[in-house]
C-alpha cells in the first residue's frame, strides 16, 4: 500500500514510497509460522503485527488438501483470506504452501491431481492478494510421498511430482498468470537407496530426475516461476558455512552445487535452470530449553538434533542470513518457526518459546532481519545498492527565517546521509549534520539555529549505503531567499 503524495508551497517536498524494501540483491526474509492463521481478522491483526515487530518480512503458512477436495473449505478460505489481509497491512508477504498431509494422500491418479490443481487455484481466485504459491513439501521424503521408488528400484517421485507440479502451474495461472509459483520445496538430505528402510531421494537425485522427466514430457511452457528448497544443516549444532562437496545434501552454503544442478537439469529448455529464482523455504536451528521453561514442552528431544544454545542460534542465523544476502538467484529465505513447537520430538528453532516468550536470541535475529533488508548484513562482490528516499521533506522558508533549520526523511535501505544547507549562488556550505540510519527510519535532522545574511539558499541530501554502495544519491531541495 502507497501513502498519499502530499504536495507544499515553496521549499517544502514530500516524496513517499512503500515502507518496506527488500535488499539491493532482493532477498526477502521471514518465517514459517501458521499460528498467524486465525478465523478473524481481528486476530489475524493482531498476530501478524507481533509477527512483523520480530523483524520478519514475509510469512509462510500452510493450506492442506486431501482427497476428494476440489476447494478449500468456507472456513479455511475465511482464514487465508484474513492472514492475506493482515499481511498486506503490516508489509508482510505471504507466501502458501499447498500440500497433502503426508504419503498416504500422495495424489497419483488423474482425478485425485485435477482435484489438488482445484484446490491450489481456487486459493487465488478467493484471496486475491495471495501472490505466492508454494507447490507440496519434500516430495523427496517418503514421509510426504510415495512411491519414492518403482518396484524394480528405478526412480519415481521426481517424475510423479513433476506432472502434479505442471498441472497445478497452468490452473493457477490460468486464473492469475502473476502469481509465483514455486515448485520442489525438497528436503536438504536424501538416501538415494530403494532398499534402504527409509526409501527416499537426496536433492541432488529428485532435481535431476525432475530434469529428465521435464525434457522427456516435451513440454513447451515452464512448471514454475522459483525453485523453493530447505537448506537444514545435517544437525542443529552445524554451522550454516558448512557445505556438502562429496554428497549428495545441499545446505545454506552449497549455492553453486545448486545452481549448477539447475542448470544441468533445465538450461535449453522452456524451464529456467541456471537463472531459476530460488526461495530457502525453510532453514532451522533448535535451542536447549532451559530448567525454567521445561515443564511447557512434551516428550523428549531426539539424539541426532544436538541443540545449541540460544547464542549459537543467533550466530548460525545471522551467517545463514549472510550467505543466503550474497548468493545471486537466492530471492529469500524463512526461518523456521517464529515460536518454538511444544514437542520435543518436533521443533524448537523459533526465536519465542512455545508460550510466546522471547528467548536471548531473538534481539540479535531480529538485527541481522532488518540489516539483511536493509543490505547490511554482508559486503557482496559486485552488489552497488543505491539509496533512495521513501519519504523526504526539506525545512520550509517559513521556518528559515525564524532561524530554524530541519529536514526530515526516511531512506529505503540502511544509509548514511549528510544534510546541508548551501548558499544557492556560492553552493558554499553554511550550516551541516551528517549521520546514519536504518531502512525506514526516520531522520529528523536539526542543523541547529542561527540567523543567516539575506540571500538565497537550499537544502541537499546526499545518501550512500553503509556497506555495498552504489554511486551517491543527491537531493536538491527549491531554492528560498532570506529574509
């Protein structure tokens, strides 16, 4: 939503854009987190405003189909539609992964794939501001899938999901060709064995497989607008830096691997490969619950999570944030969760206890959310951002010849500035501040008071960002005459 243009006589200007930015490179940062689903809005206000203070700018939530479904529910219609209201309210995008419960539900049949391509586009034709879906989750895992495999071992999820995934594209296109389609959304970690006790794929195998069942289909349009992936380390105690060079798995840091797999996959075809846009859809690191909160959580923590403390957490965030801000197809990446999971044997990744409490960790994630989007949070080779004004309005002649002297503004991205006051013949500089400040921040300079000869003067602004900058930005407010 764009606030009104507000227009002044003589040296007042007012210029406003939307309040959030994405970074220079464009990565969009959030959380899974479907406690923002709600059956009003008023609720839905409520927690995606609490959502947002954490620094979060997009949420991802989930909407499941089962068979025989060919729309979602009044009920969960009324949902999206107030989780979609509030995000827009609060600059929040949304983002809707459509999936089935798990593999017994895998829609394999004809009908049972016309009716999930139903449900996804019926979402979009009900909540119009829904303007990304996410198509299934992990089809690489038997847990969300099968087969994996065909009897005699040779590979069948990739080829299945495919199909699904390019039905489901063209329904929803055809109601709304703007909508972001997201397909894949696979698991970081896959066996690759039919034998095996837990038959499933690693990414590296399911998005060739993809490749291969894209050329052999000869389809002629694409099957999605962004590739969505989680990139878990192997275990919570794992930094994010630590990449997979001789397996098969694919975390934060195995970028290239990734975009080389892409490429190989689907360059030369209708389907973008090697430019795919790629979401890091999910990406969690569990804490160690303290004594004092124990008794809200059930169950027991397994073996292979090996949580760390909540410090750890800060800093695998921040460097996960910092790799995912320099990576050039990577278009966001979420957290999961926001809130911690009450079992033990699921999740504790939120940066808020189950009951909604902050742990020490969420000050420092909240930091790196906003220095990621205001592009901050890593020097990127190659990445200039320029620094724009999303609000600007220069100190009135009025004010001037009272000997007052102010400028106020807010900067689309993190920004350092420097606010003058010059003669408008001389250019000479007769009063200054400078300063820094924070994406959406805003900056009500003072250059202090003083009675100046009579002449004519002007305000400038200069902008530079603090760590990828671009060529300055330089404002010239109309010239004034004193007295």
């Amino acid at each position: 939503m764009r606030l009104p243009l507000l227009t002044a006589f003589g040296a007042a200007v007012a210029l406003f854009a939307p309040g959030l930015a994405t970074a220079g490179p464009g990565l969009v940062v959030g959380a899974v987190e479907d406690d923002v689903r709600a059956s009003t809005l008023v609720e839905a206000e409520a927690r995606m405003t609490a959502f947002r203070l954490s620094g979060f700018r997009a949420v991802r939530i989930t909407s499941y189909w089962t068979p025989g479904l060919e729309q979602p529910t009044d009920e969960e219609l009324r949902v999206l539609e107030n989780v979609s209201d509030a995000a827009q309210r609060n600059g929040v995008r949304l983002y809707v992964t459509v999936m089935h419960p798990g593999s017994r539900t895998t829609p394999l049949t004809a009908q049972a794939r016309a009716h999930f391509a139903s449900y996804a586009s019926a979402i979009v034709r009900a909540a119009r501001s829904v303007e990304h879906v996410i198509i299934g989750n992990e089809p690489n895992l038997n847990r969300f899938w099968l087969p994996q495999f065909e009897l005699d071992g040779s590979s069948a999820a990739p080829a299945a999901y495919l199909t699904l995934l390019a039905q489901t594209y063209d329904a929803i296109k055809s109601v709304s060709p703007s909508v972001t389609v997201y397909g894949g959304a696979v698991s970081p970690r896959g066996t690759d064995r039919p034998d095996g006790t837990r038959p499933t794929h690693s990414p590296t195998t399911f998005i060739q497989g993809l490749g291969t069942a894209y050329r052999a289909s000869g389809r002629t349009t694409p099957v999605m607008d962004a590739l969505a992936i989680h990139v878990y380390a192997d275990n919570s105690s794992v930094a994010p830096t630590v990449a997979h060079p001789l397996n098969t798995s694919i975390g934060v840091a195995d970028y290239d691997k990734l975009a080389s797999l892409l490429a190989e996959a689907f360059d030369g075809t209708a389907q973008r490969g090697s430019t795919l846009p790629i979401l890091y859809g999910e990406y969690g690191v569990e804490t160690d619950i303290p004594a004092s909160k124990a008794a809200l959580y059930t169950g027991t923590e397994p073996t292979t999570t090996k949580p760390v403390s909540e410090a750890v957490q800060a800093s695998y965030y921040r460097q996960a944030l910092s790799l995912a801000f320099c990576q050039p197809n990577v278009v966001g990446m979420l957290l999961f969760l926001s809130r911690d999971e009450r079992a033990r044997a699921t999740w504790q990744s939120g940066i808020h206890y189950v009951d909604g409490t902050p742990k020490s960790s969420k000050r420092a994630v909240t930091g790196a959310l906003d220095r990621t989007t205001g592009g901050s949070i890593a020097r990127c080779p190659g990445v200039q951002l320029p620094v724009r004004t999303s609000y600007l309005k220069f100190g009135a002649r009025s004010a001037a010849k009272r000997g007052v002297f102010r400028t106020s503004f807010r900067c689309d991205l993190d920004c350092r500035y420097w606010v003058r006051l010059e003669n408008a013949d001389t250019r000479a500089t007769r009063l200054a501040t400078r300063g820094s400040a924070m994406i959406g921040e805003l900056v009500q300079s003072d250059l202090g008071k003083r009675r100046l000869k009579p002449g004519r003067y002007r305000y400038t602004l200069r902008l530079v960002h603090p760590v990828n900058p671009a060529a300055p930005t330089v404002r010239t407010g109309p010239s004034f005459r004193l007295p």
